[in-house]
C-alpha cells in the first residue's frame, strides 16, 4: 500500500508562480523563515542503489536508450565533458555530509517492458504501485515509465510524475521506494515538458530545442532527475523538505524552473547551446549525450545551484 506522502511533481513554471510571493524564492528559499528548508530526521537512501525502469506502453529503442543513457551518466566513471551528469548528482552528497546514511551510489538495474498495456491505458495511482512492485524490493528505486498514450491519475492536471514508497510486505524491509513519470508529448507538452514547449499559461517565450530531439522524453529526463534527487534525500516523507509534509518542496522543486544563472519566471537561464543542433542543454553524459537537468538546492548557502 502506498505510502500517505505523495510527491506531485507540478510543471515548473505554474509552481516557480506560485512561489513568487516569496522573496527571491527560487534561488534563495531557506530565507522563508515561515517555511525552511529541513531535515525531518527521517531515513534517507545510502549505498549501493539500483535504478529498475518498467517501460509502460510502447517507448521506441532510441527513446529508451536517452533514459537509460541519463541513469548510467549518474555514477558513470566515464570521463565527460563538464559540467556533467555525474557533477549534478553529487551536488545530493551535501544533504549526507553530517548524517549518520552514506551518499547513494546509483546504478542501472533491470529493465522491464509492458508493450501490451497489461492494466490497460488508463492507471490510478493503485496501478501505478502494482507496476512499480514488479521491480527489486531492495537497495532500488523502481521507476515506472508511461508512454505518450497512456493517461494517469492526475496527469497533466496536478502531476507529471510522482515519487512515493510501497510496503514490501517484508518485515526486515517494509518499504521500498517508487517513481512514476510520464510522456507528456501529445498529452501535456505545455505544463510537463517546459521548456522544450511554449507554455499552457504564463510568461510566454520561445521553446528550446530539445537536446535529444525528443520533446516528451528530454521533458521525461527533466522530471525524473527532478524525483531521484527528492527520493534518495525525502524517500519515505520524513527526510529534507521545505514546507508541509504532504505537499513538500524538495531539493529540486525548490528550484522549480531554473535550469542555469539569470532564470526567471518564463526564462530557463543561460545555458549551453549546441553549435550544430541548436539544442540548449546544461549537462554532458556518457555516450556523447546532452541533457538538460534542473538546478538543485544547496544546504549549505540556501541557494539554488544550478550546473552553469
């Protein structure tokens, strides 16, 4: 049964709004002296973690390898151009430096494909655990992935994924922590793949060019590094948030919308662009890959970090 904390990955720019109230919210939200950012003395994730994907619904070879790609540029000893993958995941290590738990060493686990649309096109977030619970029970983060003609309970309308945790029905582990993202391409592009996609509302600019030429999956890397920073350091609903425990703003929702200096409501930042694509992207991973990830909260100033 699904943990009570759900984690509602809003699109960034209608939350990056909503927090306009507060002083320089997005790049400074520990100055909300209402609402800091904290540690709940919860259990975080350590050590040694598998990353299990279940592809749900029909996902091509090139779109699957972009994700995968992405997970393995995590902890890949891979030499990259910088900044990379791997220099945005460690950013998380800071949440571990004075904690008794040791920082995550994420890998790629199994992967699963449901191209037969086993519970059907539509899933209540009931299915959504079931899925996730066909993955490892231990040391994983299970991640269930939807395709762009699946709907999901509260897609597009509140959520573009969430991360929560499930009974394992063992007792030695009683939980084990689960992610959902969607493909927002012909559903949502406007709230869930922003700023690949001119926005539903809100200051209006031009769309960056994906920089895998894929609008919903490139959108799908977004939220899902966005939830793998919230799972390991707020896996179970009692590790670092700021605000209330039932709808929190993690390490990288309190930074929802900026992707390099300079963001704004309605303005990614500065980032790298490809010379040859035009892609704009701020990260480097294995196998030649670009991505583009959001900036992270740093414990230490109270500032949002972003790659470039």
């Amino acid at each position: 049964m699904a943990s009570s904390v759900s984690f509602l990955f809003l699109f960034p720019l209608v939350l990056f709004l909503l927090l306009i109230h507060l002083s320089s919210a997005a790049r400074n939200v520990a100055d909300s002296q209402e609402f800091p950012f904290l540690y709940h003395n919860g259990v975080l994730l350590s050590g040694k973690t598998s990353i299990n994907l279940i592809w749900y619904g029909r996902f091509k070879p090139s779109q699957r390898a972009i994700v995968t790609d992405f997970v393995a540029s995590l902890s890949s000893s891979e030499p990259t151009t910088s900044p990379s993958v791997n220099t945005w995941w460690k950013a998380t290590d800071k949440f571990y430096q004075s904690k008794k738990f040791s920082s995550p060493v994420l890998s790629l686990g199994s992967q699963i494909l449901d191209e037969g649309y086993s519970l059907g096109k539509h899933l209540t977030s009931k299915k959504v655990v079931e899925l996730a619970s066909k993955g490892g029970k231990e040391n994983t983060i299970n991640v269930v992935l939807t395709s762009n003609d699946v709907g999901v309970e509260g897609f597009c309308s509140t959520k573009c994924g969430t991360h929560d945790s499930a009974s394992s029905g063992k007792n030695s582990n009683p939980k084990f922590a689960y992610i959902w993202v969607g493909n927002s391409e012909t559903q949502c592009p406007g709230h869930c793949a922003w700023p690949f996609h001119t926005p539903i509302y809100g200051p209006q600019s031009p769309p960056l060019v994906a920089p895998n030429n894929d609008v919903g999956v490139d959108g799908m890397v977004i939220n899902l590094a966005s939830l793998l920073a919230g799972t390991v350091t707020n896996p179970f609903g009692n590790g670092y948030f700021q605000g209330h425990k039932n709808a929190p703003l993690e390490v990288a929702t309190a930074c929802s919308g900026v992707y390099g200096k300079g963001a704004y409501p309605g303005y990614a930042g500065d980032l790298l662009v490809d010379t040859t694509t035009g892609a704009s992207f701020n990260a480097h991973g294995v196998n030649g890959r670009k991505f583009l990830l959001p900036a992270l909260f740093d414990p230490l100033t109270s500032k949002c970090s972003p790659l470039v």
